[in-house]
C-alpha cells in the first residue's frame, strides 16, 4: 500500500502540469485552424505573422508547463535559466542575418521597385517574382524552377526590373564588309516588323577588324511573352537574311570540305516561296511562369479588394450628406461595388485552396 500511495502523490502532483500541457497542445491547434480558416492568401508575407504567433505562444506555453512541474526552487530556477541561455544564444547567432533580411525586406517594400509577376534579373538569375517575403523574394526561372532569394541580396546588387508597359528586346550579329549596310538594315527591320515589335532601330554597335557588329530592336508592349518573342526575332533574323541570300558565318570560316566555288551556307529552305499563313509559333511562357501568373493574379486581385472597401467607405460618407434624390444612385453603386467585393473575396478564398491544393503536387 505504501508504493500505491507513494505512486498515487507523486502522479498526483504531475497533474496540473498534464493538465497544463493539454490545455497547451489544445490551444496551439485552435490559434493554427482558426487562422488558416480566415487566411485567404498563401504567400510567405500572410505565413510569416501566424507563424511568429504560433512560435510566441509555444515558449509561453512551455515556460508555463516547466513552472507547473513539481521540483525545487532551485531545479526551476535553473531550468529557465538554460532555456534562457538556449533562446538568447539562437538569437544571437542568427540575428545578423535576421535583421539585415527583415529590414531589407522593409526597404523594399518602402521602394516598390516590382511587385508579384514581374521579371527582374540579379546578377545570373533571371525569372518572374512569385513571393514577396520579408526575409526572402522568390522568382521563378526560365526552367519552371523556383529560386529563393535572400532581400540583402537584391538591397547589395542591383536589380533590373522589366517595366510592364513595355520593353526593348533586341539580338545582334556580325557580318562582312562586303554586304551592304543599307541592305542589312532593311532585312532586319523587316524581322523585327515580322515579330511584331514596334519602333524598330537598327545600330552599328562595332566595326570590327573581319566583320561589322549590328543591333536590330524593337518595342515590345506585350512583355509577357518575352521569351517568345526574343526567340521568335533571331528566328525571323535567320529567316530574312537566309532568304535574301546572305550568309550569317564568320569571316575567318574555314571548312575542310571540298565546296564548289561560290557555294553559300544557307540552309535548304523554301525561302523564296510565299507562304499561305504564319505557322503557329508556340508560347511556353503560360507553362514556364504558370505560378508568377497566379501571384501576380492574386496581388492584383488584393489591390482591386483594397480599392473597392476604400470607395465603398467613401459613398457611405456621400449618401449620409446626399440629398434624398441622390441617394438612390449612391445606394445603386453601393449595392454594385458590394457585388464585386463578394466576387474578389470568393475568387481570393478559392486561389488559395487551389494553391494549397495543387501547388504542392505540381512542385512535386
């Protein structure tokens, strides 16, 4: 009997620290569902303060538990010094780089040099921003893959961002002395016409010893389709100049295949043949930047919902100095903007179930 009872003291003065932790381990999970049932987006700027929470109130909840434990002053004293000494030495070592993200990450914000969707090049990488966070920016590249970016790192280098109204793309290429200037330039002003870019301007960027340097550009106002349309005017480039019979090849090109005299390097193509209809040129930029398109999408969307609860507040403040004959028109475009805050909201609510959804099998 004196074990049971011994057994039965000691299992009783546990009680309030079980007790303690279930009531821990229970409230962790309520705070966790009740804010990923209001969260709407999924982005690492809406993650980051649900997980600092979560974090805050797990240390209070194990600070609590350890004060509940039965064991001596001293035992207790000692135990929340190490835990102490634990938190102060993580903080410690990971601070420099903690802050120095954190307020980059704030300086960008304050900068708003790009938003979500937009291509930006750092250095070597080059791709379309997807997630703003405040310790990190993630771009997705020209292989469908995602790149993490640490915010000191765009704040050190700089940061070319393609404007969305429009941009320049350009090629160049060398060819001899012997082909004339003004010819050239006609044939590859009439690529870039073909590839459909605006303004178009040809340079001579070099005379070189063997061969002169030329730049074709053009405007582009459709900047999503950058990739396709860089491809598609050194496509045309070949096209125009092959088909007009001069040959793209080097000065100094040797080959060590006996070639009847006069013979040209130029493909065996139909040049010279008109062609009934353009042939389909393939955009792969819907499949290569599939989730920027859903970010930026997703920041549009927030934006609009801002804007609307903005004029929303503004025709409450109208139709309360209105004249009565003019408040059936403000109530109208309230009862409309009401509509389309319920649509965003809808629309918002269900990109975050798919991105929860199929985001992870599509990773994968």
């Amino acid at each position: 009997m004196d074990a049971w009872s011994e057994l039965y003291s000691v299992l009783h003065s546990y009680i309030p620290a079980l007790a303690a932790s279930a009531a821990v381990v229970l409230l962790l999970w309520g705070v966790n569902w009740l804010m990923q049932r209001r969260r709407q987006d999924v982005g690492a700027e809406s993650r980051l303060p649900r997980q600092l929470i979560m974090l805050a109130l797990s240390l209070t909840g194990l600070v609590v538990v350890i004060l509940l434990i039965p064991m001596s002053d001293t035992t207790r004293g000692q135990v929340l010094s190490l835990l102490g000494l634990v938190l102060t030495g993580v903080v410690a070592l990971s601070s420099t780089t903690f802050v120095a993200n954190a307020m980059a990450g704030f300086m960008l914000r304050a900068v708003k040099s790009f938003r979500p969707g937009d291509f930006i090049r750092v250095g070597e990488q080059f791709g379309r921003v997807t997630e703003r966070g405040l310790f990190h920016t993630e771009i997705q590249t020209e292989e469908r893959d995602l790149t993490t970016l640490p915010n000191l790192l765009l704040v050190n280098n700089p940061v070319t961002v393609v404007r969305t109204s429009g941009t320049i793309v350009s090629a160049t290429l060398s060819l001899g002395y012997d082909i004339s200037r003004t010819r050239i330039e006609a044939l590859l002003k009439k690529a870039a016409e073909n590839t459909g870019l605006e303004e178009s301007f040809v340079q001579v960027r070099n005379l070189g010893d063997f061969s002169v340097s030329y730049r074709i550009a053009g405007f582009l106002a459709e900047v999503k389709q950058l990739l396709t349309v860089r491809s598609n005017l050194q496509k045309n480039i070949l096209d125009a100049l092959h088909g007009d019979g001069i040959e793209i090849v080097s000065p100094a090109f040797m080959n060590q295949r006996q070639l009847p005299v006069g013979s040209k390097m130029i493909p065996k193509e139909p040049y010279g043949e008109k062609k009934t209809q353009k042939a389909a040129e393939e955009e792969p930029e819907t499949l290569i930047f599939d989730k920027a398109e859903e970010a930026e999408k997703l920041d549009r969307e927030r934006e609009e919902l801002a804007r609307l609860n903005q004029r929303l507040e503004e025709l409450k403040k109208l139709k309360e100095a209105a004249a009565e004959t003019e408040q059936p028109r403000i109530e109208a475009e309230m009862d409309t903007t009401k509509q389309r805050l319920e649509q965003i909201s809808r629309q918002l609510g269900n990109n975050a179930e798919n991105s929860q959804s199929g985001g992870a099998a599509k990773d994968r």
